[in-house]
C-alpha cells in the first residue's frame, strides 16, 4: 500500500506543478539554511576526545590579584613558576605542562630553505593523556623529559615532508641548528577544537606536526609562540620571564575518577594557600579545575556568530513550514469531491491520512534534495561569513546529507498533519449532494 499512495503522491504532484514547486522550494531553503548553519555549529561545539573529555582536566590558578581578574575567575595560563611546581608535585595519572613553540626546521637537503611547522613543546604523559596515535615508535620517556634530551615527534605530513613517508624513529632532524633523535611518528591526529591549546588559538588552528620535551625547550630558551599575558611589566631577560608572574604555559592532568578530581582540587587549594603563607599571593586560594567540555565553554570557543546563525535559520525553516502548511491545505482541500468519492466508496479516514502523509512525505523528499544543492552550495561560502579557520571544518558529509533528507521529510510530514485532518474530515454526502 505505501508503494501504492507513493505513486497517487508522484500523480498528485506532477497535476498541480506550480503548487508542487512552491512547496519544494520552501522546504529546499528552509532546510538548507538550517543545514548550513548547523555544519558550523556542529564543527565548533564537537566534543574533539568524547572517550575521555571527562578525565581530562585543565587547571587554573590564580596568582594575580583579585582587582586584575575577569569576574574573579583565574587567568587561563599557568606562570612557569607553578607549572613547574606541579610538575614535580605530579599528584594526577598522567599530567603535562605545554606551550607552543617556534622553532625552524632545517632539512638535511642545503638547497632547501629551512621552515617552521606548528610545535609544541611538552611531557611525554601527553601522548597518552590525549590519546595519540602512532604510526612508528613512541613517546619519549619519563627519564629523557627529566634528563632534558633533545629528542622529537613528528606528525605523518612532516614525516613525508622530511623523510618520504619512510620509519624515521632513530634518525635526526634539526631544529634550529641543534639535532634531535625522532623517537616516533604520529598518525593523522587534528582535534577540533584544539582543546589543549585553546586559549591560544581560539580551538581552532592547523595541526601539530613536531612535538619536543617541554624541558629542554626551557633550555633553549624558546620563547613561547602564543599568548604571554602580565600583569605588571616583567623584567627583561629569559630568567626574568620564568621568574615573572606572567601567564604562558597550559596545564593538563588526567584524573580519571571524580574522586581523583576533587583530591587535586583540594591539593591545588593546598599548593595555592601555601604559596600565600610564603608571601607570593596575599588574597585567599582561588583555583580551578575544568574538564575539557567545561574548558571550551569557559574559552568561548563556540562563536557567538554560530548560535546565532543556528537560532536564525531554524526560525526561518520554521516560516516555510508555516506556508508550506498552507499550501498543503490549499492543496487537499481542492481535492474535496476525490476525498468524498473515495470515502462513498469505502475508504476509511485511516487511508485518506495514509495516503495524504505519504503524499507530502514526497514532497518533502524533493525539497530535500534541492535543500543538499542549497547545502553544497553555502557550505562553499561559509568563508565569506565565518573565520576561515572554522570554516573549513564545515563539511557536506554523508551524516549531514542524511540529515537534510531527513529533517525535510520530517519537517513536511508533521507540516501536513493538520491539512490532512482537515482533509480526511471531508463529508462523503456533503460532496456527493454538491457535485
């Protein structure tokens, strides 16, 4: 039967073409608006690591003083200074401090002219704190961060760049005209948002590809390649920089367990009262202890443009629903002497609805289908509204494809609730008497 009211539908359709068009074109832009808009939303709001976003934990401390911060919340970087300090108090699972880092990449070819790639400099914890993928060898070790080596990972786009794709664990590469032994090679591994360093690129930014130990970028004093925010002017000179109360260095720690959560809050409360017994602070502990959900919250990292634009397109979706409802009605209601006709001759309102939904079911399916040409289309100009590093990540993929066809025949079907039940309350002797 549903074959059989698919096809009445196609009938029904191709007798009145300019109604049939108005209706799918609703449908189509309705949808598509709402599809674009959500690509982006759904890109910026993602959880980028669902299977641990709940053990991972970024920590705040405040060491300014209350009158310098944002509604009492702590600075959203650590000092080198408490950094290092719980480094070497290493109260969580797995913990790292880590800050980017500009370092030149010099290639064994002469003829090439050296280059810089988007590094990171941090503890080897890091790799399985947020669950990295290798395609050859590891991490470094506990003892090489200790020991300060000079020792690297390399991304798979920088592995091909340097060495054609081949095993590079054992061999060297230079970074600013020091060698460093590659200890692994990581497969793709590009979160979005780059919860670990959002308060330097907003979550959003071109993926890592050359990892060192955070130790011995301190040696090589390399100055950070993001945010260093001061409270008051430090002094000049690298020493002055880690000494200084200024905020540069992002901290992680896995506690896996809510317990293991509230036993490093309340450390991180003990740490922050025993640095204002020693006279480094003189306001009472105010720290923080975010997951990685409530940390993209806190950075802002959706764009306020994005909900915006979500909230706008399902109110317009909601429009061309509201005329598609009246021209479905328009449109069942011309069709009152078949209803009639068909109901004289047995048909039961079950069947006129049947026949009705399935009816504007089609409907909404063509429109779905103009709604993913519309998608594809704005999804290719999201650049024009968006910042280009977000929209990139707004993609026509088969989920959202699926999606548009769905949301449309959905949308339709409810849509067309009330003109079929005006329709099936068609009177048969009403009809048969006036015709």
């Amino acid at each position: 039967m549903f074959a059989y009211y698919f096809q009445l539908g196609l009938r029904s359709l191709r007798r009145n073409p300019l109604l049939t068009a108005l209706m799918v074109m609703a449908i189509g832009f309705g949808v598509a608006a709402s599809m674009i808009t959500y690509s982006v939303f759904r890109a910026t709001a993602n959880n980028p690591i669902p299977q641990k976003s709940d053990q991972l934990y970024a920590v705040q401390i405040a060491n300014w003083k209350p009158e310098d911060l944002d509604k009492s919340e702590p600075p959203d970087a650590l000092t080198y200074t408490d950094a290092v300090a719980l480094m070497q108090a290493h109260r969580a699972r797995r913990q790292t401090a880590l800050y980017p880092v500009g370092p030149s990449v010099v290639p064994a070819d002469a003829s090439q002219l050296p280059f810089r790639e988007t590094t990171y400099a941090w503890y080897g914890d890091a790799f399985a704190m947020f669950d990295i993928p290798f395609l050859y060898g590891g991490a470094w070790s506990a003892a090489e961060d200790g020991a300060h080596a000079p020792v690297a990972v390399l991304g798979k786009a920088l592995n091909d760049k340097l060495f054609n794709g081949a095993n590079s664990v054992g061999k060297t590469i230079n970074l600013d005209g020091h060698d460093y032994r590659v200890t692994g090679v990581i497969d793709t591994w590009n979160p979005q948002p780059m919860f670990f360093d959002a308060s330097n690129t907003q979550g959003f930014g071109d993926p890592a590809e050359l990892f060192i130990p955070f130790t011995r970028a301190i040696d090589q004093q390399m100055g950070g390649a993001g945010n260093f925010n001061c409270s008051a002017t430090p002094g000049s000179g690298w020493e002055a920089r880690l000494r200084s109360e200024c905020i540069w260095i992002a901290f992680w720690a896995e506690l896996p367990s809510a317990a293991e959560a509230a036993g490093y809050k309340r450390f991180l409360r003990g740490y922050a009262a025993e640095q204002q017994h020693a006279g480094r602070f003189n306001w009472a502990p105010n720290v923080r202890l975010r997951n990685v959900t409530q940390w993209l919250d806190f950075e802002k990292v959706v764009p306020p443009e994005s909900k915006i634009s979500l909230l706008v397109s399902l109110g317009f979706l909601l429009i061309c629903l509201v005329n598609t409802i009246g021209l479905l009605l328009a449109k069942f209601m011309r069709r009152a002497p078949e209803i009639g006709v068909r109901r004289a001759l047995g048909a039961s309102r079950k069947t006129i609805y049947a026949q009705f939904l399935v009816e504007a079911g089609a409907v909404g399916l063509a429109g779905g289908v103009l709604g993913l040409l519309l998608t594809g289309l704005g999804v290719l100009g999201v650049g024009l509204v968006f910042d280009p590093q977000i929209a990139r990540l707004a993609t026509l993929d088969f989920s959202l494809m699926g999606l548009t066809l769905l949301v449309a025949t959905l949308a339709t079907v409810l849509a067309a609730f009330y003109p079929t039940w005006r329709a099936a309350q068609v009177q048969p002797a009403w009809q048969l008497k006036s015709n």
